[in-house]
C-alpha cells in the first residue's frame, strides 16, 4: 500500500447534495464495465435513486482538492427484506433478525487505490451506524477476484449468493459485524 494522498471524508444523509459526484466517481471507477446493461449509469443511477429514499441511506465520499475520488453508501435493512430474500442459501436468523446496514455500492478513483481510502470510506461510513451487522455484495470475479479478497482481508465472510436482477451477475453476499 502506498501512502496515502491527503483527503476529506464527507458524509451525507441525503442524495440530493451528492448525486452527482457518486455518478461522476461511479462513472470513473466501472469505466471498463459500462458496455454492460447492470454497470451502466443508467441503471446505477435508477439504483442511487431508490436506494437513496430507502431507511437509513447515509454515503461516505472522500474529496481531494474539492473533487470526488471514492465513494461507498448504503442503508438500513430489516428481516424479511428483499436483500435476504435474495439470499441464497438463507442467512442465519442471528444476521437477518435485526437491523444491518447493507453497502450498496462504492469504489475508489484508480489514482487513489492501494492507499487505504478504500477503508478510510468504509470506516467512516460505519462510524455513523449503529446496526450490529454490515453486509455487501461483491462481483467474485470483480478485480480477478481481489475485491473479494480485500473485503475478506477486512473481516467479512461469505454467507451466501444472491443475483439481484436478471442483468446482474451472481454476487456473492458476505457479512461481518459493524465494530
């Protein structure tokens, strides 16, 4: 890891302040991707909206020199929603019976990766959260498989797989407490 650049930790409670740089950054950060019809912008953008009005939806952006350059959000989930109901197989009672924050979404400029904003996002992100249990999902083939490999590296486990539209690939669902 690198050092890392001096930036700012912003967080938002609210989607109208920040949509437009979590779509720059987004657009930045799955460039290869966008050809895709799940990764276009489009559809990451009908995504923000909703998940923006959803309970909970909070968003950590890191700016350096007044621009955006990573970004994670999420919200709160509750028994029976449909993030577990797209679980596959059923996670247990001890994760779903209560309220976890599920990250939604997030990614970090290429310049600034492997320096720890990465973590420095996530982190502050769940410094505002009270839910005993954090939970994601990631693409297992996203980076040849580093991406998983980062978030195992930062204490999350696999509980399961979920597909969550017919354009998304399989993703594989993990979970670790919030502290």
């Amino acid at each position: 890891m690198t050092t890392a650049p001096a930036i700012e930790l912003r967080t938002f409670t609210t989607l109208d302040t920040v949509r437009g740089d979590l779509l720059d950054v987004y657009a930045d950060v799955r460039a290869p991707l966008l050809r895709l019809p799940n990764y276009a912008v489009t559809a990451f953008g009908e995504r923000l909206d909703r998940h923006g009005i959803e309970p909970g939806f909070v968003a950590t952006l890191a700016y350096a020199d007044g621009h955006p350059v990573g970004f994670a959000y999420g919200n709160t989930i509750k028994q029976g929603d449909r993030y577990w109901q797209r679980t596959s197989p059923t996670p247990p009672e001890k994760y779903t019976g209560r309220p976890a924050v599920a990250l939604k979404e997030g990614g970090v400029r290429l310049p600034w990766r492997k320096t720890g904003t990465a973590r420095r996002i996530h982190d502050a992100l769940l410094a505002t959260r009270d839910e005993p249990y954090v939970t994601l999902m990631v693409n297992p083939a996203a980076g040849d498989g580093r991406v998983h490999a980062l978030y195992k590296s930062w204490g999350y486990e696999d509980i399961g797989q979920s597909q969550p539209s017919p354009a998304s690939p399989v993703l594989t669902v993990m979970i670790r407490a919030s502290r």
